[in-house]
C-alpha cells in the first residue's frame, strides 16, 4: 500500500492527470490508460491490449497478455523470461523486481535495460541496445495479467510513474 501512495504522490508531482482517454479491459479489470499512451489495435491474438507511448525512434509499446486463470506459467518463470529477453547477463542488465499491492490484488514490476531482443516467440529476433523493460505480473482473481512495457530506456523512464499507476489504479 505504501508503494501505491508513493506512485500516486509521484504522480501529482509529474502533472499526470487523473482524467484517462479510455479505459479496456483485461481478465475482469479495468484498466484507465494515460493520455500520453494511445491504444492500438493488437498486433497478435495472444495480446490482450496494446498501447503505444512517444513518437517515432522514441516509441514504446506496452502490451498486455492474459492465458486463463492457471495459464502463462508461474511468476518466477515469466520474470525470468523477461530478464532472459536481454542479451546481457541478468547481471549486467539492472534487473530489478518490486513487489506491490493495489488494494487485495498482488503485483510484481520487473524492470532491466540493455540490448532487448524484440521479436515474436518463435520468430526473427531483432536486438535494440540502448532499450528497457517495465514489467507487471498482475495476480488477478481470474489468473495472472501479464503487462510489458518496452522502448528507448528514455521513454521508459519518462513514463514508468504513469504505467504503474495504470497498473496499481485497476479496478
């Protein structure tokens, strides 16, 4: 709880609205997207909602996955996954988890910057150095939300107070 106060302090200090462009759902929450990200349509069945942030070399994506209430395997298997996704060693990377709650629903942000190899599971991989990584596992009463965030570790940093507070605002 202490950790939602903080980011919604963080948040006032920024300037972030509270009003919200739209909201979507995931799994039977709803999420209220920032103004300053801009839902597109996804890109991939497996994706639940997609939202980019920036504009052109600077542009994020934040994608949201959702298996079913014991799908995605377990949480330390997806953290894993994701500090895997950079060609560095986890060590070199920054890797960092935090936990955190938003009212009785769990949540795990996972954070790393390096080179990231973007791409699909089992497709071409493309490596962009420079790139960071702002994850949540979301332990919802349906099963786990799974919300990633990716782009230049600038636009990343320049928007992680408003994705958690996307993320811990659920409802």
């Amino acid at each position: 709880m202490k950790n939602f106060k903080l980011l919604a302090v963080i948040s006032i200090l920024l300037g972030l609205s509270p009003a919200h462009a739209e909201q979507f759902q995931v799994a039977g929450l709803t999420f209220s997207n920032p103004k300053q990200f801009a839902s597109v349509k996804p890109s991939s069945f497996m994706r639940k909602a997609q939202l980019k942030v920036g504009v052109d070399a600077a542009e994020g994506e934040i994608v949201f996955f959702y298996f079913g209430p014991q799908g995605g395997g377990g949480l330390q298997a997806n953290v894993d996954r994701w500090f895997g996704q950079f060609t560095e060693p986890k060590t070199e990377i920054n890797a960092k988890t935090e936990k955190a709650n938003a009212g009785d629903t769990a949540i795990t942000f996972v954070s790393a910057e390096g080179t990231f190899k973007a791409g699909p599971p089992r497709g071409p991989i493309e490596e962009k150095p420079g790139y960071a990584l702002l994850g949540a596992i979301i332990e919802s009463k349906q099963g786990a939300i799974f919300a990633k965030f990716t782009g230049p570790k600038a636009t990343v940093a320049a928007n992680a107070a408003a994705f958690k507070q996307m993320i811990a605002g659920a409802k």
